[in-house]
C-alpha cells in the first residue's frame, strides 16, 4: 500500500472532494482550501486516495488532517508513475492539478520546476512577489526557451499597478530578496516579467 | 562606439511617442545597452566574455556571483530585461511589450544598472567585486572540469529511488 514502511507524518490542513480513482472509468478531482506547498499538495493526494481506497467509499469530502504521510521521493515517484482518469475518456497526466501557491502550473513548467529543484523557491518567491509589489493584480507562470541560447527557464509573469518611479523602488527590494532566496543557478531559471497598468 | 548610446537612443524613442516600433524597439536597445556595459566592465576585472548569444546568460551570471548586493542585483536585473528583449523582439502578437509605463520603467532601470555597474570600475570596489567573480569563475571551472573526468555513474546526484515495502 502507499503508506506502508512510513514513519513520517505530515500535519495537512488542505481539504480534498469529490474523488474517485484507478481504473479507467473514473475520476479524480481535487482541490484545496489553501494553498499549500508541492509536497504537501503531493502528499494530501495521497492521503485522500488512499483513504478511499481503503474505504472505497463516496464520500464527497474528507478532511487529510493527520494522515500519514509518505516520504518526498515516493510523492515524486507516484507523481511519475502513476496515471489519473479526468473522465471516462480523457486521460490526463497528474501534473494537470499541479499548483504552487495557488497557481496553477502548465506540464512544461512543471517538467522545468522539478527538473532544476525550483518548486520550493517558486512556493517562496509567488508570496514574495505579492508582498513586494503592493498592486498585483494577476500572476502566472509561463515557461520559456531562447533557441539562440538553447536556454530555458520560467517567466514569472506578473501585472502590476503603480508609477514608473514606485515600480522601479519595488523592483529593487524584490530583486534583492529575491538574490538572498534563491541560490545560482536555480536564480538563471527564474526570470520577472512585469506589466504594467 | 560606447554601448550608452543605445540607452541614449532608448530615452529617446520613449520621449517621441507611443509607436509600438519605438517602445519595443526601446526596451531591446536598454537590454543591449546594459549588457555591453556589464560586459566591458566584466573585462577590465580580467573576466572573459565568450562572443555571441551565449554572452547574455554569462554577463549575467557573473555579475550574480560577485558577492556584492547591488551588482549581483544587476546580474538578474538583466536576465530579467533579456526576457523582455526576446519578447519586444519576437514576440509582435504580444501587445505587453508595446506599453509605456512598462517600457519606461525598463529604461529607466537599465539608467540606474549601467550608473551602478560603472561603480565596479572605481575602488574599492573594483578589487573586491574583481576578487569575487574571479574565484566563483575559478571554482565553476574546476568543478566543470573535474565533473567531465568522472565517469557518467558517478556524475549522478540524486540516489536512485528505493522501492517502499
């Protein structure tokens, strides 16, 4: 079973409803109250199907609070390994729910993410930026390669209210907390786009 | 020619006018602007700039290991501003490299990092930010060419995934 040989727990407080999963005439959705980092997203999915495997019940909400969890590696080697339904027809990859605080990432993003470490600085810097630049009004991340340069890395891709000189002072502590978060080279992956209205 | 003439240039296209050649035009020229700037600085420290696209990445990278706030600050400042570039210049379906605050705010910025990387070239900073990138370069180059040596199996960093009971 997914639990077994685990001696870790992990406290979650993300709630997950209305799932369902295996075989193929199924379906696995899941959300969470608040945003939680992607060990955490990877362990509450877990917990949640295991708990209904176990219990193979319906139930339309089940609270992961206290659930045992697993070891990172194994969240990583399910997050690879194993195939989740949408629906009857469409099979979809599990990194099609994947998030970090709350938004939402593409399988691209997610491949580079995991590629080069990037997912617990990205769960820092998302905050970071909304901190920093106090009028934020969407965020998104987009993945991006330089064929010149054959170099790939996440935009992070933000718009922002404000005036050409409150921008540039914002820019400025964002960049240097931004130096002291994140170490070279998982800095080169990540790069700011900013849109101002 | 001396790279700040592109910024001037930069300066200029904002001040004639919202033309969406102009602004985008602006914000590849601070780009271009800044990195030789950081280039030529990098070179009077005795660093060596490969030629070519591959230069952006590594002006970059070695201003983001100098052990200095301000000028590692410059270093992602300008990766951020060649992604800006590459969308100013490829991107023409893309309307957010056509606004002028942002546009404004990249030249206004590229100002500011081409004022402080100027700073690299006085002392004391200019043997204390040299003496920096000099021994990260060293350390990088060690470890690449020491990495190269090994055999693939023990170039592996992540152990490999044991199976739970």
């Amino acid at each position: 079973m997914l639990f077994a040989g685990s001696n870790t727990i992990f406290a979650l407080t993300g709630t997950a409803s209305a799932w369902d999963v295996g075989p193929k005439d199924k379906h696995l959705t899941v959300s969470h109250e608040i945003a939680l980092p992607f060990s955490e997203y990877m362990i509450s999915l877990l917990a949640a199907i295991a708990l209904h495997q176990a219990s193979a019940s319906e139930a339309e909400e089940i609270s992961t609070t206290g659930v045992q969890g697993i070891a990172l590696k194994s969240a990583a080697f399910f997050a690879e390994n194993v195939t989740v339904w949408r629906d009857n027809t469409a099979r979809v990859s599990f990194a099609e729910g994947d998030a970090i605080a709350d938004v939402p990432l593409t399988d691209e993003v997610s491949a580079l993410a995991s590629a080069h470490a990037l997912r617990s600085y990205l769960a820092d810097m998302i905050p970071l930026i909304r901190r920093t630049f106090r009028n934020v009004s969407a965020l998104q991340l987009r993945y991006e390669h330089d064929s010149e340069t054959d170099q790939d890395w996440l935009s992070i891709e933000v718009t922002i209210t404000g005036e050409v000189a409150q921008i540039l002072e914002q820019y400025d502590s964002y960049v240097k907390q931004f130096n002291r978060l994140v170490p070279w080279p998982a800095r080169s992956y990540m790069r700011l786009d900013y849109d101002i209205m | 020619m001396d790279p700040k003439d592109f910024l001037t240039l930069a300066e200029r296209l904002v001040i004639e006018g919202t033309k969406t050649a102009n602004l985008r035009t602006a914000t590849s020229r601070a780009n271009y602007a800044t990195h030789h700037v950081g280039a030529h600085v990098l070179k009077q420290l005795n660093l060596t700039v490969p030629r070519g696209p591959q230069a952006h990445q590594e002006v970059a990278g070695l201003l983001q290991n100098s052990g200095d706030e301000d000028i590692k600050a410059i270093g992602t400042g300008l990766q951020d501003l060649y992604g800006a570039r590459r969308r100013a210049d490829y991107e023409l379906g893309n309307q957010e490299p056509e606004k002028l605050k942002t546009v404004r705010v990249h030249v206004a910025h590229a100002r500011q990092m081409i004022a402080s990387l100027e700073t690299c070239l006085a002392e004391p900073k200019r043997s204390k930010v040299g003496a920096a990138i000099r021994s990260w370069d060293q350390q990088r180059k060690t470890a690449i060419s020491s990495a190269a040596r090994k055999p693939w199996t023990e170039q592996l960093t992540v152990p490999p995934f044991t199976a739970m009971a």
